[in-house]
C-alpha cells in the first residue's frame, strides 16, 4: 500500500513538473507579471498547480493555463484605476 501511495506521489510530481514547465514559459514573458519577484510567481504557480491537482486535474495544458489565469488574476496589476 505504501508503495502505492508513493508511486501516486511521483505521478502526481511529475504532471506539476511538466505543468510548471509550460505555465512558466508563458509567465517569465508575461508583461502584466513582469513586476513580481520570481520567486513570488514560482511560489504561487506551483501552489496553483498543486491546488488543481488535489482537485483532479491531470491535463497539463490544463493545469498550466488555469494556473495563469490565477496568477495573472492575483498578481497582474489592475487595469481599473
């Protein structure tokens, strides 16, 4: 059973990885996050993906661009003023 959960925990690390990977591409580019420290936009892209992933989530392209969404939603600075 332990190794079982543990492989679940791998599979599950690995489409964060690979979801991470893609959102970032189009994150470290973004103009409306250009502002934010790095380590802050990490931070909250992968709490974003893990957040999804408990979720059920297991698309990646899913994960990554609703992880953007988020990101650009907290973080980007509003266009009203």
């Amino acid at each position: 059973m332990d190794q079982f959960l543990s492989e679940q925990v791998q599979v599950r690390d690995a489409i964060v990885s690979v979801a991470f990977d893609k959102a970032w591409r189009f994150v470290e580019k973004d103009p409306l996050l250009a502002h934010n420290l790095k380590t802050v936009l990490h931070s909250r892209l992968r709490t974003f993906l893990e957040c999804s992933i408990r979720n059920g989530e297991r698309n990646t392209l899913t994960l990554a661009n609703e992880a953007i969404r988020k990101l650009r939603a907290e973080l980007a600075p509003s266009s009203e003023q």
